[in-house]
C-alpha cells in the first residue's frame, strides 16, 4: 500500500505537445510524492505534440492514448486508468506549486466529509492576476466556478457520479458541470487559503472560448438546463450575486472610461498640438524663431520634439491597452445597456 499512488494526476493533452514536459516538471517537483501521471493523448494531430509523445519519459508517467473525443472523455479515460484515491484534473498547459499536493492531500486524508479540495491561482502568459475565491458552496458554485480544474476529488466519487459530461455541447466548462453536480448531491469542497497553482491564460484556449466565445451561450443554456432545480432553489441568492458582481464591473469601467475621457484622450490632443506646431518650427526654419537661434536651443527643441512623440506613443497604448483589455471587451454590452438606462431616465 505504501507503493501505491495517492493522487493520481491525469493530464489530457490535445495539440499541446508545446507545454507538456512543463505541466509534468511541475507535478515531479511536489514536496508530496505518492502520486503518478497519466498523460492522455486525445487523438493529437500536429507533429510537434507527436514528436513528444512519442518518446515522452518521465518518472511515475506513462501515455495512455484514445481518438479524438475530446476533453471530458479523455479525463474520463484518466479516471478509468487511476490507481490513486484523489484525482487532479491538471491541464497540459498549466502548472502546479510545489507544495499542492503536501497541502491538499491531508484534508481529504483526515476529513471524510471532504470531497473536493482547491485553492487559490495566479495567472502567467497574457495575463497576471490572482485569483482569491473564498466559497464553493451550491449557490456560489451556480453563479461562479470557484473550484479549480485541478483541484483533488475523491476518485470514488468521480465514478459515483460517472465522471465528466461528454454530453456537454462543446468543450470547455466541464470542470464546472463536476462541481455543480458534487455539491448537488450534497458532496462538500473547500478552498486552501494560498496559491498553489499557475494557470497560463492564451489566445484560443478552451476556457477562452467557453467564456467569452461562441461556446459561452451553448454551455450556458445546457449548465442551466441540466441543473435547473438547483437554479429554482437559490435564484435569489444567484441574482443577488449578479448584481452585486455586475454593479462592482460597472463601476470600474466607468471610473476606467472617465479616466480615458478626462485625462488620457484630452493629453493626447493636446501632445499631438504641440507635437505639429514644434515639428513644423523645425521643419521650416526661415519662418520660424529658431532660424536666428543658437545651436543648444535648437537641441533642445528637438530634444523636447522627441519627448513629446514618446509621450505621446506612451499616453496612446494605455489607451489602446484599456480598450482593449478582456473586462473592457466583456462588459461592452452591460456598459451599452447601463449607458442607455441612464438616459431613459434623464441622468446626467
């Protein structure tokens, strides 16, 4: 039994050859070592993830392979082929801090009545923030997933329920479906108080897609449908939430929008102003003061000519970078809507 894996980390991977020794490295470097990894080649197509899969060998991993059916079948695959009593749901592109496993293993270890157990996360590659959720309870979980993908669940929980939805419409958003119907059933999860995982946020992941793409609506209708008496139950406390979440959102993009529209683009005019009548004075010197000038103030004319286009290059990207921004994109249209309510109803 001492021999026997505790966790076992399954880690499907679709076209992501690129960032696969980087997600296994971070679970072989773990303070806690009773696990193994079980790498699930979903049917991969381009050469590079190929060419890794094909001789991949780390210690305590091997690959087990399947055709394409995407991402909650392959996990699906993992569970069936797990040795470990706790499984972790680890992306191919994500990475895990050394001390999860010492951290999470022993709450499910010495609390029965603890199905799931996640933390907090700090985001790399397109982004960085952190990512702080203190509940996971029913009616947070069906306005919000507060859990990690890889946080640690119960394998025989996982089978209890049949493990992840292949019936989802599109990919992405399984993790969340897991969760809702865990704590559904009455199952109890918690949240580790630290950051413990890195997850790498890109252009074309599926959780890009699943929440601000053409997945978002599909998954939505079908997370809604499938867990509708839930949604009946707590309604109030789901649309309280909502309001606060979405009156927070608003009112920073407002202070955002007015930071744009009193500081930023009146700076802009005005550098761009000064910028045409200084270049024009140097570009034309017979007609301009600086023809009978010395030499040092015709220096330091061009010297301020350049500081005023880097200042200008500079007050113009954080413009461009606010607008942007993923929570400038994704609140357009509650910013549109707030826009209009507030005329309807004579606001300055």
């Amino acid at each position: 039994m001492a021999d026997r894996p505790a966790v076992s980390v399954i880690i499907p991977c679709y076209n992501l050859g690129a960032y696969l020794g980087e997600a296994v490295d971070s679970v072989l470097s773990q303070t806690y070592q009773r696990f193994e990894v079980l790498i699930v080649d979903d049917g991969s197509t381009d050469p590079e993830t190929a060419a890794v899969l094909a001789d991949f060998r780390r210690p305590k991993t091997r690959v087990i392979r399947i055709e394409h059916q995407g991402v909650s079948a392959a996990r699906n695959a993992g569970v069936a082929a797990a040795a470990g009593a706790y499984l972790c749901a680890l992306d191919a592109d994500d990475r895990l801090r050394p001390e999860y496993f010492e951290r999470a293993v022993p709450i499910l270890d010495q609390s029965p009545d603890v199905a799931f157990v996640s933390c907090w996360l700090r985001t790399f590659g397109d982004e960085a923030w952190d990512w702080k959720p203190e509940r996971c309870d029913l009616p947070t979980l069906l306005w919000e997933d507060t859990v990690l993908t890889a946080a640690l669940v119960r394998r025989d929980v996982m089978l209890e329920i049949g493990g992840y939805d292949v019936a989802m419409p599109a990919q992405g958003g399984e993790d969340w479906d897991l969760w809702l119907t865990l704590a559904e059933r009455g199952y109890r999860g918690t949240i580790i108080p630290e950051v413990l995982f890195d997850y790498r946020r890109r252009a074309g992941s599926l959780s890009t897609a699943s929440f601000y793409g053409a997945h978002h609506l599909p998954l939505t209708r079908h997370r809604i449908t499938k867990h509708s008496k839930a949604y009946r139950s707590h309604l109030m406390d789901v649309f309280e939430h909502q309001d606060r979440e979405t009156s927070t959102l608003l009112r920073l993009n407002d202070e955002t929008e007015r930071y744009i529209a009193s500081d930023l683009e009146p700076a802009v005019v005005q550098r761009r102003q000064e910028l045409a009548r200084l270049r024009s004075r140097l570009a034309s010197p017979a007609a301009s003061p600086l023809d009978d000038a010395e030499p040092d103030s015709r220096r330091a004319a061009e010297d301020r000519l350049r500081e005023l286009e880097a200042a200008l290059a500079a007050t113009a990207a954080e413009v461009d970078a606010l607008r942007a921004s993923m929570s400038w994109r994704i609140t357009q249209p509650l910013r549109t809507a707030y826009s209009r309510w507030l005329q309807w109803r004579g606001a300055p």
